[in-house]
C-alpha cells in the first residue's frame, strides 16, 4: 500500500505541476468536470486514494499527518459523491467562479496540491539501503 500511495502522491505532484505550467489544462478539465458522472468517478477516486493512505499510513515517515490526510481525502471523496447527486447546480457555479479568477487562480489553487503531492510522495517513498 505505501508503494501506491507514493505514486498517488506522484500523481498529484504531476498533476499540479502541469497546473502551475500550464493553467489552461485544468481549466479544460474543470470545464468538462460539471457532471454527475465526472463527480462520481472523482468521488470513486478520491475515496480509494483516502483508504490507500489511511492504510498506507502506519509503514510512513508520517504517519499521523499521512493518517490525517487520508481522512480528508476520503471525507472529500464522500461529499464530493453527495455533490454529483444532490448540488450539481451549485459545484457548476462555483466552477464557474473557479475559472474567472484566470490563470493566477488556477495556479494559486495548484500550489497546495503540489505542496500536498510532494509531501505524499516524500512521506511514502522507498527507503533507501546502504
């Protein structure tokens, strides 16, 4: 389990870094991510991406923050599934607020998630042998 929650937290490194590169990717992602289903599929995502760290936590550099994390994720993974059921509508307006902000938004919001992938990733990395 920690090797998978390393590569989450590579994913998420990635995935910000492109956004701090380049801002109009997201912004296409986010505007293609208005649907229920896109919603369930992050839920789904999120969701396994919180048991992994949960689970991976204990084997961790930290595992207290690394359990913690978990817990947000996952809770995350849970509303955001409500959202695709209940609030589409609104998480469309929010979005839509998201994506006025332009680039300097984008990338603002792309920090922390590289902060947070990077953070993953050192906490769950192979040690290394002498």
């Amino acid at each position: 389990m920690k090797t998978l929650a390393f590569i989450f937290g590579l994913l998420i490194a990635a995935f910000a870094a492109a956004g701090l590169i380049a801002p109009s990717g997201l912004n296409w992602i986010a505007e293609h991510a208005v649907t229920p289903r896109v919603f369930y599929f992050g839920a789904v995502v999120r969701i396994a991406m919180g048991l992994v760290l949960i689970s991976a936590a204990s084997a961790s550099r930290e595992p207290k923050a690394i359990r913690v994390l978990g817990y947000i994720i996952l809770i995350a993974g849970i509303v955001t599934a409500f959202v695709g059921l209940l609030a589409i509508d609104r998480a469309h307006a929010i979005i839509a607020w998201w994506l006025k902000q332009g680039a300097d938004g984008i990338r603002l919001t792309a920090f922390p998630m590289l902060v947070m992938g990077g953070f993953v990733t050192w906490a769950c990395a192979p040690v290394r042998r002498a």
